[in-house]
C-alpha cells in the first residue's frame, strides 16, 4: 500500500506473512490485530526501545488495554521491530476516523500525559522522544 504524509511525501507498507517493509527497512511483525492493510489513513509511533528493554515493551504491547480498537474506524494495530527500533502503525478507515481518536480523552489519558512525562523527566526505556507520524493511503 503507498502512504502520503501531509508533505506529499511518499512510502510504501508492505505486508507479507511475519514480516512489513515500512520506509525501505524490512521488520518482524510482532503483533497484528484486524487487518491495517483494510485502511485509508495509517499512523505510526515511532522509537528507539533501550536494548535491555526490548522484550517488555513488547510484552507491554501485548496487554494493551485495546481501547483504540474500540473507536469508529478502527482497522488494524501492528507493532514491528527491527534490532531496538519499533514502530505501532494503526489502521484508520478516513483520517476523520484518526483525527476523533486523537481528540478523544481515552488518547489523551494513553498517550500526551505520558509523552509530556517523558519529555519533562527522560524515559527508562526509550533512547529518544517518540515520532510519530501519520499518511493517506493511496492507489
């Protein structure tokens, strides 16, 4: 699938058994819930995972609450990794669909308190701040 960021910039997502090539790198998939290739919105989170944190960031995925997974347009949730390097793309019906999840109280609980924590205090498992970002799907 070809994703277009806001710059008009362009990647590719491609899906194939264990693994996704996400911006010219090639990942394991370790989590796949619902189906992110169904999506015509996808955002991505990011971040360089201290190695000796890897595991329980990602057992940390596993027990996720899903309370994204519940919003109108919900497609899909993916984490991949690649040495200490994880992106969590979730898959979004329209960008509307995106734009209410981020607005909602359920991400800002999830994700802004936790990211102004992390920016005022450091992080015990990240080497750097989070980015995310977020693409169209197209063709």
């Amino acid at each position: 699938m070809k994703l277009v960021n806001s710059d008009g910039q362009n990647t590719e997502l491609i899906i194939e058994g264990n693994t996704a090539a996400f911006k010219g790198e090639e990942y394991e998939i370790l989590i796949h819930d619902g189906d992110v290739s169904a999506a015509g919105h996808v955002a991505t989170n990011n971040f360089i995972v201290k190695e000796e944190y890897l595991k329980e960031m990602e057992e940390r995925f596993k027990s996720r609450k899903g309370n994204v997974d519940q919003y109108d347009g919900f497609k899909g949730f993916m984490l991949v990794k690649k040495d200490n390097k994880m992106s969590v793309l979730t898959g979004w019906a329209t960008t509307g669909d995106f734009t209410a999840w981020v607005e909602s109280e359920a991400f800002q609980n999830s994700h802004v308190k936790k990211e102004q924590r992390v920016k005022s205090q450091g992080s015990d498992y990240l080497e750097a701040m989070p980015v995310r970002e977020s693409y169209s799907v197209e063709g």
